[in-house]
C-alpha cells in the first residue's frame, strides 16, 4: 500500500463524512426551533396605577356676622408698594474739565486738571469716571468723590 492512500484511510477511518455533518447540523437546528417556540419573551410587571391623592377638605366661607370679625377671602393678601428709589445722575458730563485728587494710599496719581472722557456706572455709591490729562497719553479711572468742578 502506498504511503498516501494509508492516510487518506485513515483519515475516512477517523473523521465523519460530510453527509453526517450535514445530518447532524440540521437536527440542531429542529431542536433548536422547537426550543424557541415554546418559550415566551420576557416582559416587565405593569406598575400598579397611582393611588388617588386625597382632597384637603376646604372650610365654608361664612358670612360676618360682628365687625370685629376677621373676613376670609380668596385673593391672596397683597404687599404695600416699595418706595420709588431715588435716581440721580452724574455729577460731571463728557467733555467737562475736573480736578482729579488722587487717593492718599496706594500709588501716588498727578493731581491736575483731567477732562471726562466717558462716564461709567457706579460702583456703590460712586459714579465713575474715566479721564484723561493732557500731559499723559493714557486714561484713569475715578470716582465721583475724587473729582472737583475745575
């Protein structure tokens, strides 16, 4: 015997031929089926529906027999209107010339005469400024209270 055919027997000899796969393969698949159907999806429980919330029992509304009586009504008490707060308005305006005196602590700022280059919210009680001199090329920022009518 030659040394291919040996294996090739042996091979027949151990292995299962392709029609018992086939046949195998397909009887899988019919349990399989079968398995499927009988069993059911699983699905959450329904929740159970809310209790009904119980009604606050609500007093008669009686009629005033005495002046002296507190009298119940539905509208809601009402708050006294707040005072008007007062507004005012800057004390200087663009263009005006000011002297500026500069702060005692801190940096020690040139005293002068500024001119207002734009006004600025306040900051507390203090309007703001910005200013410019000049004799410097930038602008400051000052306070109302450190400025005088020039």
């Amino acid at each position: 015997m030659s040394r291919h055919s040996a294996k090739t027997a042996g091979r027949s000899a151990k292995a299962p031929s392709a029609r018992d796969k086939k046949a195998s393969k397909t009887e899988r698949a019919k349990t399989k089926k079968s398995t499927a159907s009988t069993r059911r999806p699983l699905r959450k429980a329904p929740r159970p529906a809310p209790a009904p919330k119980p009604k606050k029992p609500v007093a008669p509304i009686a009629a005033p027999e005495a002046a002296s009586e507190i009298i119940r009504t539905a509208s809601p008490p009402v708050q006294p209107a707040a005072p008007p707060v007062p507004l005012h308005a800057h004390k200087y305006t663009v263009g005006e010339m000011v002297y500026y005196t500069s702060p005692s602590f801190g940096r020690a700022a040139a005293s002068g005469n500024y001119t207002v280059v734009k006004l600025l919210p306040s900051d507390g009680d203090d309007y703001q400024y910005r200013i410019k001199s000049n004799g410097e090329a930038f602008e400051r920022v000052a306070k109302e209270s450190q400025l005088d009518k020039a």
